[in-house]
C-alpha cells in the first residue's frame, strides 16, 4: 500500500509502515530529508501550508497519515 505521512521525520509510525512492507512517502522540511531517505521512505520537501502539494500526494496515496504539527504558537490563537 501507498501511505503519505505528514511529520514523517523521526516518525515511529514511518518504521512502522516500512516494517509491514508498505511504500511510504513522508512530508518533510527539506533539511529532514536524509534521515527519512534513510530509513526506505521517500522523502518529499514542502510544509503543511502547501497545499497543492499535499493535495497532489495525498491523490497519489491509498492512504493519509497525518502526523504534523504547526509550531509557530506566535500564532497560537489563529490556529484553534
């Protein structure tokens, strides 16, 4: 199975997929990449506000995990 996975870096649910034998492609700041690509998943650069992106993968998946985080809690009070 196709698994799209946000907050992929790090992510034990990553090792997870890849463990059962799934394809895994992982939203990730493009400084995260090689940890991701490490472990067998694809790593694909790009942030939670780009939204034909994720679009576009989530279309290409058979499944959607959504695991990020917006950390930015300057604007705590616009994202509740």
């Amino acid at each position: 199975m196709k698994v799209f996975i946000t907050g992929a870096t790090g992510s034990a649910v990553v090792a997870e997929l890849l463990n059962s034998g799934h394809e895994v492609t992982g939203l990730v700041r493009s400084s995260d990449k090689a940890a991701l690509t490490a472990s067998g998943a694809l790593a694909l650069p790009g942030t939670l506000d780009d939204l034909e992106l994720l679009r576009h993968a989530a279309k290409e998946a058979d499944a959607v995990i959504h695991t990020a985080f917006n950390h930015d809690f300057s604007r705590f009070a616009e994202s509740s």
